[in-house]
C-alpha cells in the first residue's frame, strides 16, 4: 500500500468519525441532553456519506483503491447502524434517568460514549523497536515489536485477532524503510494472514510527503485527528497526487520521444545499408577478409 492511498483511509475514516460520533469533540452531556449537537456539528457531518468513493482521480483505480473503497464502505455500513441504536438507547436511558430525578450521569455516559465510538477496519503497526516509535510513528499507530514473531504463541495483540481475515478490514505494517515490515508480512502471512498490508516505503517516505500531521511523537495519547489536521492532510494528499500524475505524464513523453528517436535512427540505418548495396546480406568482417585471401 503506497503513502497516498494510506492517508485517503485516515481522512474519509476520521470524517467518518466526526460525523456519528461527535461527542469526541469536547461536546458536553448538557449539551447532548438539550438538543444543542445540531449547533456544534462537525463540517464533515455531510461530507462523510458524500464522499464515501473519495476518488480524486477518477480515471484511474488502481487494486489498492478498491480494497480501501471496500474498508469505508463496509465499516460506514455497520458503524451507522451501531450508532443509531446506541443512539436511541442513550436518549432513552438519559430520560428516564432525569425523571428519577439522577443528577450525576459520569458512568452511564461512559458507556455510551464507548458505544458511540466506531470501531476502525484497520490496524497500523510499526514494527521498529519502541523507542523509534516513541520518537516518531504514524498517528492511530500501534507499536509492535517485529521480535515479538519469534514467538510461536501469544504472538498477536487483541486488535490483530479481532481484525485477523475480518471482511473489509486490513492490517498495515510499516518500519523505516521496509526492510523489517517485509519479513514480518511474509511471516504473518504465513501464519494464517490474508489482508496483512506493508506501506510502501516506510515512515521515511512518509515524512517527505506528509511533513504535517501525519507523524507524531510520544505515546499515542491522540484518540483521533483535530478537524484542522485532517484538512492539512487533504489538502496535501490532493498535492501528491497531482505531482504524480504529471510526473507520469512527463515520463511518458519522455518515453515516446526515446521512441521516436529509436525509429528514426533505425530508418536510417537502413537507408545506408541500401546506398551501399548491402541490403538484408550479413556485413563481412576483418577476420573473413583475411581468411579469403590467404
């Protein structure tokens, strides 16, 4: 999985976000009790079912796209409904709590913030050791010591099982610069995994396109993206793509007047073979000369 196609899933999975779970906002119970959500709403409420298919370029799709079109959708669909009927039971529960006249609401509300929140169809694991990945890793990264694959059991984190060969969900590995991750997909491949993924150049190339917001430091405290971070990495993800395309369009250019060069050249060797007479016969050389007359 290259760079881009990467931070498409983080972005349309954090609008995603922010639209069914808005509570992560800083939104008070208060505020969830007396209809005041609406006022508060998030900018991508909207745009999240809107731009589901997020293909900036539509011409072009490549087998990555539609694993990632795949992951959104089928996680929008389950999430939704998940949100929705947790969503009416909290209604019902914050009711009959005020009419019996409940005052503090800390644990109940808890629980349906836990309910609330969508459970992401992937998985990113930096395999480095943990003192790389507290100086710098993805966001929404987990670390994973690649060392841990020498065990023959207990080898798998929770998150890795609950996502293992799961429909519409993936698992990233990612490292410096793929010389870890590769062997530890090969290795989890070998073991069972059927949607283990490894990013395409590592956190290195990662740094040099998305030199905002997308890699951080610490411990991964961040429960999901600000709203302005996601539009940084937008906006960003837009620019890459754009230098990619006219990258391939120069080199295809540059490729077709390699060519036309080629055939030019060879049209005139063929012209000078004619003037000489020589036509399709085999050139003679010194060493058959010499032969002939002795």
């Amino acid at each position: 999985m290259n760079i881009n196609n990467l931070v498409r899933l983080l972005v349309e999975q954090t609008k995603l976000e922010y639209q069914l779970c808005p509570r992560l906002q800083g939104l008070t119970v208060e505020q969830e009790l007396n209809g005041l959500h609406e006022d508060t709403a998030s900018e991508f409420n909207d745009s999240a079912t809107e731009e589901l298919d997020f293909e900036i370029n539509d011409e072009k799709v490549n087998h990555d796209d539609e694993d990632i079109r795949s992951v959104i959708h089928s996680n929008y669909s389950g999430t939704a409904r998940q949100s929705n009927a947790a969503s009416r039971q909290g209604t019902a529960r914050s009711v009959t709590s005020v009419a019996m006249g409940v005052g503090e609401m800390d644990q109940e509300d808890g629980r349906k913030v836990e309910e609330n929140k969508p459970v992401r169809p992937f998985l990113l694991l930096d395999v480095r050791e943990p003192d790389e990945y507290l100086n710098s890793h993805l966001v929404y990264s987990h670390t994973y010591q690649h060392i841990r694959l020498n065990r023959a059991f207990d080898y798998e984190t929770r998150d890795m099982l609950r996502l293992k060969n799961k429909p519409g969900a993936i698992i990233v590995l990612y490292d410096e610069d793929e010389s870890l991750a590769s062997r530890c997909a090969t290795t989890l491949t070998q073991r069972g995994y059927d949607n283990i993924f490894m990013l395409s150049g590592g956190i290195r190339v990662a740094k040099i396109k998305y030199p905002e917001s997308l890699v951080v430091s610490g411990e991964p405290s961040m429960e999901r993206l600000e709203e302005g971070e996601v539009l940084v990495l937008e906006r960003m993800l837009e620019d890459n793509i754009r230098t990619g395309e006219s990258r391939s369009s120069r080199a295809g250019t540059v490729r077709s007047s390699r060519l036309g060069r080629s055939s030019s050249v060879g049209s005139r060797t063929d012209l000078s073979s004619r003037r000489w007479g020589q036509g399709d016969q085999p050139i003679r050389t010194s060493t058959a000369m010499a032969r002939r007359f002795r």
